[in-house]
C-alpha cells in the first residue's frame, strides 16, 4: 500500500487520527493509552500485516518525551511510524514486547537511557548502565559532573 | 656396529663381574636414570614438535628465537615453570592434590618396561607384555580423577568427570584392536610379537582385519591421550581447562609431560604391534631387499615409525573440530565399539583358516 | 572466568559466561542458568562498552559524526559510514556523483568479504579447529592492505563522506583487487572443503539453534541471521541503494534455521560479493569522487532514516534535526542488538558446547551492541 491508501486505513480505526507531513514515510501520532490496541490491529491482517518492528526510539524535546516507533511489513513492503507523546514528569507507555519480541531489548534501553517507563514488560531493568545508576543518561538535562565534560 | 644390544650387554657383564651382590640394584638405578632421562629428552623434543608441525599448519613459524630454529625453547619453558609458585587451592586435599601428578608420571614410566626401542632393548620382557600395558594405562585414570576431586573445584571435578568417562570408554575400543593382534600372534609377548613380523609388518599381512584394527586403535588413543578432536575435557573455551586447572608451576609441568610422553607410549605400542616395532621392512621372501633393509639400524626404524604415527596424531589436532561430549560417546559405544568387535571375530576366522599373508 | 554466581531453588546451576572471552567475540557477558548439562535460560548482560556514542554525536558536527560509527561495528567500518554518509545526503538532498557511488560499493563488498573472512575463522576456532582462523587472517591481510593504500587505515577506515569519499583511489587499486579475486576464489574452495565438508563441524552445526520464519521477524533479526530462517530481508534487494540496482547478484536465503544454515548463507554471500566485486572492478566511471558541498553541513529542520546493509544485517541510522549544525537526536539501529535478543530463544534445551556455536553463527560484534 502506498502512503494515502495506508492513511485512508488507518482512519478507519484509530480514534483520533493525526498524521504529522513531511516524513519520507507515514507518520502517525497516537495516544499513549490507545497503543495496545492499535499496535494489536496494525500486527494482525487486514492489509496492514506490520510484522517487523525495526527501530524504537525515545527523543527528548525538553517540554516532552517521544517515542518512535518504526515499523515494516514483510508481506506488503509498507512502512509506518508512530509517534507517542508522552508527559516528561511521568512517561508511561504500554508495552508491546508481547507482540513484536524485539520490543524487549529496545524498551529496556529506551528505560535506561530515558527513563520511559513500560507498562506490562516482563523484565524492565537497566540495561547497558550497571544497576545502581541513577539518572537518564540520554535526556538533555542529564548533569554528570564526573563522566561528561562540556566543551 | 654400534648397536643397543652390544651396549647393555658389555654393561650388564660389567656390572656382574665388579659388583656381584649389588649388580641388580646398581642395574635397577641405572635403568631408573635413563627413564628419567628418557622423559626429560622426550618432554622436550615432542612439545617443540608440536609447536612447530602447528606452526607450520597454520601459516606461521613457531619458535626460533631461542636456540638455533628454537630448539631451546622448550628448555627455557620448563625453567620458567620450575621457577614458578605452586599454588595449592584453600580447601583442596592436600595429600590428594600432591600425589596426582606423580601418579600420572609413575604410570607412564611403568608402561615404560615392556616397550622394546631396539633389537634387544627392553626393560623387561615380560610374558604378558600386552596385557601388563593394557592394565597399567587404565591406572592413569585415577591420577586425573584425583586431580579433579582434590582441586576443591566444581568445574575441575566436571572436567575430570568427563575425562575419565571418555578414557574408560575408549580403553574398549583400544583393547579390542590390540588383542585382534595377540590372536594373529598367539603370544602376549611384546618379542615374540616382534619376532612374529620377520617378514613383514602385521599391517601388511593382516590386511583388511588389521587396516581396520589400526584405525580404530588410532582413534581410540587419540581420545584416551585427550588429544583433538576429543579434547572436551581440556581445550574447553566454555569451561575451564579441565581437570589441571589448579594446578601450576612444577605439578602443571608433570602433567603436561605426562600428556605427551603418554602419546609417545601409545605410538610405540601401536607401531610395534602393527607396524613391527624395531623391525625392518621386510617383504616375505625377498630376501635381498630384506638384507638391504637390515643395515639401517633397529632403533631408528623405531622412532621413524613413532614419531610418523605422532605426527599423524597431532596432524589431527590442527585439522578437526571438536566432537562434543554425547557425539564422542556416541561415536565409541554405537559405533567403534561394535565394528572392533565384529572385527575381532574376523580376525580369528583369518587367524585359524590362515588366510593371512 | 566461570565463575558460580549461584544456585535457583530447583537445584539448577547459574554460571557466567564472560565478560572476557578466549575467542574474539568481545566483551559479552552471559549469565547463564543450566540443569546439568542443559541450558535453562540465557541472559545478556550488556554495556561493558557502551561509550554513549549517541549522546556524543549530539555535539559531533554531520561531517564527525560518521566515522564514530567505525568504532561500532568495526568489521563493517566502511558500510556503517556509508550508512550515515547516504542519511546526511538525503537530508541536504546532495546528488552523489556514479564514480563515488562505485567506489562506495567496491569498499562495501570488500569489506562483507573481510567481516565475513573474520567470522569464518573465529567460528570455526569456537568448534574446536584451530588452523583456519590463520588462513581466515591471512585473506584479511590482503583486504587490508588494499585499503590501507587508499583509505590510510586498515581497520576503521574513515573514508566515505557526504558527497562522495575522501580520497581517490590509489592507482594500484585496479590491479590488486584482481588479483586479490583471483587468489581468493581458489581458496574459498579449499574453506568448502576443509570445513564445510568435514563430518564432524556438519555434526556441531546441523539441528542446533533453531529459529524459525515468524520468530525471525518477531526478534528483528536481520542479515544471515534471518535470512538462513527463510526471511527476504537484504536491504541490496528490497530498497537498493547506490548502483545495488544496476548489479546481478542473488539475495542468498536458506531454510534451515539452524546454524548450519547460517553458516551456508555466510559462505554463498562471500560468493556473491566476489561477483559484485568483479562486476565492478573493470567498469569504474571517471569523474568526481565527491560532490561539492560546504565545509559546514546543516541539515533541514525534519527526520531522515537510511538503512544499509552490513555484514550482520540492517544497520539504520535515524537523524532528528532541529536545523543546526550538529544533530538534536541520532538513534543508531544496529544488527547486532536484535540478534542478539534471539539467543535466549534459540539456546534453550541445548548444551553449553551448542551455544558457543549458536554464538558463533550470530556473529556477534559487542560494540555494536553497546554503541
């Protein structure tokens, strides 16, 4: 499916639909609440079949977190991104390890290196920091005296 | 010529006629150096053939820096670990810890005594040679076992396991070649064994029985010395380096001699049964042929053909994989073991119709 | 270095496997639960060298950033550039003169070549036999030295740029990669015989580590690694980059799944590459080796994903840009990390020896795991 069949798709489903322009592929915004059922109906059949979730991301915009979300359809060839906004103070997202297994390892990065918390994954730990770190290495208001040096 | 026989003989008539009532003892200690020599000698010229026949395998050069084409570097290896601290483990058994090497060592020498380096060069010819040799190696299997139970260390005591599992295992298949042997023989004796290929090697003679026999006798004690490709137990990068793991300095010294020297053993067994021991080439009745055979001297037909089977055994290492542990069982319970003792049975059949050369 | 961290209630044993190892795969460390022989269940303990190179290269200007990604994954140093060079030039929107883009995919092929030699040695060394890892190194050698005369470097080789590469080729390129083909393509005869055909590697390999088609995609794993399950994934064929489009090769796919399968994929590969490579060697365009651009890059306000094919798999690069000169977030998809997530899947219920055959076949790169 090309980028407008895809988009005439997926509001056909999504509560609120919200595309964001410009993307060299498909970009959806979607409510943190709604993920779990949206990424259950863009996994399962109908055309859409997003069967390889090959990137997650977590960007911090200092007023607010992203997630994204690529994902790839080995069947059709389509590609989508989703967008999450979610609340700095309290960055909570349902997980979606029970639907692509990759999701496992890439959300426990996003944990340790942001600080987005997932809810319902099986094991959400720390992942390259040792244990005992305290802060989100990757945020841009992460101080470390010790470790970064500011040019 | 200056032939071995010569020599102990002009010694052991010396030694008689001087001191009568000390000659056995004096004998005794004189043989008990020259084993040790024997070792030391051996320990130094099979660990730098290693390194070099590996080198050479792999693209590279080996050792040649100390010594001329480095030679001396297995010298300077084993002052190096002389001069290094034995560590013993906190809760090893002492005792234990301490003896295995030697245990190692001691029974290595004993299988020593019957094996015959030239025409009349022999410890002690005893009537059951095989036999004694056979059950003298089966000992050593108690120094490993000792050695992993006394390091006071799980993975030590795993490896050792596996080991023992392994020599066990194998001694069938080993046993089970070398009597296939004794049958064309009808005799124990490592002499008469010796005697019996005047003309010609049992290899040659025993055709198809005999081929086969060797090759299982080849791969058996390639696992029994835990070369490659069954060295599960030792070479391990999962596990640690099996059951001398713990031990360093002077004890890690006697057990890696006694790795090597063991494979020197199981060499000059095999070449004396199958391939004739100190014997020359002969071929049946050529009689002109055998005499020109004759003039090459005994003790360099035997380390030739020892040092070829040794280089055939670590030709091996640098060439296969590894088996793991269930494969390696696998291979002599289904496998080697019914065919030696399929061939065991054809080999008397050949035997008593006399349908060997 | 095992080393007993303890005991679960069922009798089970927990040993660490790493994280320095005698073979070359780096710094991994597992922990791994066994029930005597058995493996219960594996897990990863990563960041041993996580530099946090994207947080670096949030202060790295769009020409500096690139060649930190060489100390990623460092057997596939040109293709990994490649990747951000070909991101930076969708964002700036620069036209990649053909003489720049062939000699892109020349280094790209011989470095999959030189990635895939290392593996096949330090595999084969995991299984037990020692001699080929020395003929692996003495191809890599040729590879290497090839590079070292255009590039300057032999292992991470800061060569490609936005625009194009940074140097031409040496003259003497021609005439030593053809030579470099022709030697390697007898020996790589001789690896089919000495390995692939021996009894024993067939036995280590065939039916362990198995990964089927669905768990493929489900783990995002990429490369041999999926391929070998079946996967059409190759990134050369799906969403060609460069003249990938213009060449004949065959996408080189197995149905196995186990490792054996993934071996035979690395193996036919390291074929095709030799056929890219010869394709392209006596058909260099003359021209620009790179595109004129301003000394200070600044990408357009907006998000640019390129992806490009290692020799472990996709490697993705993801460029969030607020306009300036330096990146505002650079996320790095890297192969190794979803590979690596299927190894718990895959070593389950086999024996401790099947794993490090298991990782073997994975071709695992740490700092790539750990960026």
């Amino acid at each position: 499916m090309n980028k407008e069949e895809l988009k005439a798709r997926l509001e056909e489903f999504l509560p609120t639909p919200s595309f964001e322009e410009g993307g060299q592929w498909l970009t959806v915004m979607i409510d943190p609440a709604a993920w779990d059922t949206v990424a259950r109906q863009l996994r399962s059949g109908g055309g859409l079949d997003f069967d390889f979730l090959f990137c997650v991301t977590a960007v911090d915009w200092r007023t607010h977190l992203t997630m994204v979300y690529h994902l790839t359809s080995t069947i059709h060839r389509h590609t989508l991104v989703v967008k999450i906004k979610l609340d700095p103070a309290n960055p909570e997202v349902p997980t979606v390890s029970g639907i692509w297994r990759t999701a496992e390892f890439h959300e426990r990065e996003a944990y340790d290196l942001m600080g987005v918390v997932f809810t319902g994954h099986p094991d959400l730990r720390r992942l390259f920091m040792t244990d005992e770190w305290k802060g989100w290495p990757l945020r841009k208001d992460y101080e470390d005296p010790v470790n970064m040096i500011k040019l | 010529m200056l032939s071995f026989e010569n020599i102990t003989a002009s010694i052991h008539t010396w030694l008689y006629a001087r001191f009568p009532n000390a000659a056995l003892l004096l004998e005794s200690l004189i043989v008990g150096l020259c084993v040790i020599g024997l070792f030391a000698l051996l320990g130094l010229v099979l660990v730098l053939m290693e390194r070099k026949v590996s080198a050479y395998m792999q693209i590279r050069l080996g050792p040649n820096r100390v010594g001329p084409g480095g030679s001396l570097q297995t010298l300077a290896d084993t002052l190096k670990l002389a001069m290094k601290e034995g560590l013993t483990p906190d809760g090893a058994d002492k005792f234990l810890f301490n003896l295995a090497p030697f245990m190692v060592i001691v029974v290595a020498m004993l299988i020593l005594a019957p094996v015959a380096f030239a025409k009349g060069t022999q410890i002690w010819d005893l009537n059951i040679g095989v036999l004694y040799i056979s059950a003298v190696s089966s000992l050593s299997v108690i120094g490993i076992l000792m050695a992993g139970w006394a390091s006071n260390n799980k993975y030590s005591l795993l490896g050792a396991m596996r080991s023992g599992a392994q020599i066990v295992s194998y001694e069938l298949s080993a046993g089970l070649s070398v009597i296939s042997i004794v049958v064309l023989t009808g005799s124990l004796r490592i002499s008469d064994i010796i005697a019996s290929q005047q003309d010609g090697w049992w290899l040659f003679k025993g055709h198809i029985p005999a081929i086969i026999s060797f090759i299982i006798f080849i791969i058996a004690v390639t696992a029994e010395t835990n070369r490659a490709p069954f060295d599960l137990a030792e070479a391990e990068s999962e596990l640690t380096a099996g059951f001398h793991t713990e031990y360093s300095g002077m004890r890690f010294a006697l057990f890696f001699l006694a790795e090597y020297v063991n494979i020197f053993i199981v060499c000059a067994i095999a070449a004396t049964l199958f391939l004739g021991g100190w014997m020359p080439l002969h071929i049946g009745s050529l009689t002109g042929f055998n005499h020109l055979m004759d003039y090459i001297p005994s003790s360099l037909w035997f380390i030739g053909k020892t040092f070829f089977l040794i280089f055939v055994i670590m030709w091996f290492r640098w060439t296969f994989p590894r088996l793991r542990i269930d494969q390696l069982l696998d291979l002599e319970w289904k496998y080697l073991l019914p065919i030696s003792l399929f061939n065991l049975l054809l080999m008397t059949l050949i035997a008593i119709k006399g349908w060997h050369f | 270095m095992i080393q007993e961290v303890g005991t679960t209630e069922l009798g089970e044993l927990v040993v660490n496997l790493g994280p320095q190892h005698p073979s070359t795969h780096g710094v991994l460390h597992l922990v791994i639960t066994l029930s005597g022989e058995t493996i219960k269940k594996v897990e990863p303990h990563l960041g041993y060298i996580h530099r946090s190179i994207e947080k670096m290269c949030e202060s790295l200007s769009y020409r500096q950033f690139i060649y930190v990604t060489s100390r990623m994954d460092y057997l596939s140093s040109h293709i990994n550039n490649h990747g951000c060079a070909l991101c930076v030039e969708k964002g700036m929107q620069i036209e990649v003169p053909r003489r720049a883009k062939v000699i892109r995919v020349l280094m790209d092929e011989l470095t999959r070549l030189a990635s895939h030699q290392l593996w096949w040695g330090a595999m084969a060394m995991d299984v037990g036999a020692l001699t080929p890892f020395f003929h692996a190194f003495r191809e890599r050698e040729a590879i290497n030295d090839i590079m070292e005369e255009t590039c300057g470097a032999r292992l991470t080789m800061n060569y490609m740029s936005p625009g194009g590469v940074t140097f031409d080729l040496h003259p003497d390129f021609q005439r030593k990669v053809k030579e470099f083909l022709a030697f390697f393509r007898t020996k790589i005869d001789e690896y089919d015989e000495l390995v692939t055909g021996n009894i024993i590697f067939q036995g280590r390999m065939q039916g362990v580590g198995y990964l089927s088609r669905e768990d493929a995609i489900s783990y995002g794993c990429t490369g041999p690694t999926a391929r070998a399950s079946d996967v059409p994934c190759d990134i050369r064929k799906i969403s060609p980059y460069e003249v990938y489009d213009q060449l004949q090769f065959d996408e080189v796919r197995e149905s196995g799944g186990d490792c054996f399968a993934r071996y035979n994929v690395r193996m036919k590969e390291m074929r095709q590459s030799l056929s890219i490579i010869d394709q392209l060697i006596d058909n260099i365009p003359e021209g620009d080796f790179q595109a004129k651009t301003k000394a200070v890059l600044k990408l357009p306000k907006g998000e640019f994903y390129s992806k490009v094919e290692t020799a472990r798999g996709e490697f993705g690069v993801y460029i969030i840009s607020e306009g300036g000169t330096t990146p505002y977030r650079i996320k790095f998809r890297s192969p190794g990390f979803s590979n690596l997530s299927a190894l718990d899947h895959m070593a389950r219920g086999h024996k401790l020896g099947d794993l490090v055959a298991i990782m073997g076949t994975l071709d695992l790169v740490i700092p790539d795991i750990d960026r």
